[in-house]
C-alpha cells in the first residue's frame, strides 16, 4: 500500500524562506500532496506578491517532487467553519487518501487534524526528524531555530522552539 504525506501552505512557504525545502523528500522520500487552494496560496498569490519562496514551491511542483490534487470539500467534520480553504482541503486531501501524515502549523487547524485522527507534524516537527534521522546535526538545529526568530516573516513561537531545543539538547537522538 502506497503511503502519503500531505502538506499545507505554512511549512512550505516556511522551510522556502529557510532554503530547507528539500528537506522534507530528504526526510519523507517522496512526492508530497498539496491541494490547489494550497498551491493558489503559496505559487500563484506568492508570486503576484512577489515572494521568493513562490518560485521554488513552483519549481519542486514542476520537478513532481509535490502533486496538487483537487479535492472535493465534504468537511462534515467538527471545527471546520473557521479555517482557511488551504486548511481545509488539506485536512480533506489527507482524509481521501489516508495519509500517514499532514504537515500543518496552525493550531487550530493542527488540532481539527488530530480530531480526524491524523497524525499532524508542523514546519519545527520536519526539522526534529531530519535531525533523528541523522540529515542534519544538533548545531545546525540551534541555527535553524536561531534564523526562524530572527525572521519577522516566520511565524514560529520562540517558545516554543526553545522548548524544542532544550529537548533535544538533553536527549541523543
């Protein structure tokens, strides 16, 4: 049985601005899903905007390391009112083809996901499992993390990645 990763917007367009895009097939040695609404956001809206992740997403799109599908909405599941159309069509995109997992960083979205019975990792969580599995050192992490708040264009909770790091630090691999 084949196995799927989908993604939403926030982890590409993160991991694009970091130059860690690649990461995620290093890590999940596969083509990802992404929903159209998704790549709407990320490639077309990203480039009207002028943003220079825009063109990479595109690229790995074109080099069929991610596949848009459309997805058909039936969300009849609770907490879906409130959340982007990207959210949504990923959470239903992972939903239709069973996927072993979403990548997501908003919570509420995270925690919809979870409701549905997916197993949700986030932009910090792809970091954490490149590290695991050996792709990258604890060093690089403190700088990755380090990048990630002196950004004004990344969204990440220096709490959160602090508490992410202290873990990390204190525990081999």
């Amino acid at each position: 049985m084949s196995s799927y990763v989908v993604t939403n917007s926030g982890p590409l367009i993160t991991l694009s601005k970091l130059g860690l895009l690649d990461l995620l097939w290093t890590v999940y040695g596969r083509t990802l899903l992404l929903s159209r609404a998704v790549q709407i956001e990320v490639v077309e809206q990203g480039q009207a905007g002028e943003h220079p992740d825009a063109p990479l997403v595109s690229l790995a799109i074109a080099r069929s390391r991610l596949q848009v599908e459309s997805v058909i909405i039936q969300p009849s599941w609770p907490g879906a009112n409130g959340l982007h159309q990207g959210e949504i069509e990923s959470i239903q995109l992972a939903l239709n083809y069973r996927a072993d997992l979403i990548l997501l960083d908003e919570k509420r979205a995270r925690d919809v996901a979870r409701l549905q019975g997916l197993t949700v990792k986030g932009t910090v969580g792809v970091i954490v499992q490149a590290y695991r599995d050996g792709v990258i050192r604890l060093a690089e992490v403190r700088a990755i993390f380090d990048a990630i708040k002196a950004r004004g264009d990344i969204w990440i909770s220096p709490d959160l990645l602090e508490d992410v790091w202290r873990e990390l630090s204190r525990s081999p691999r």
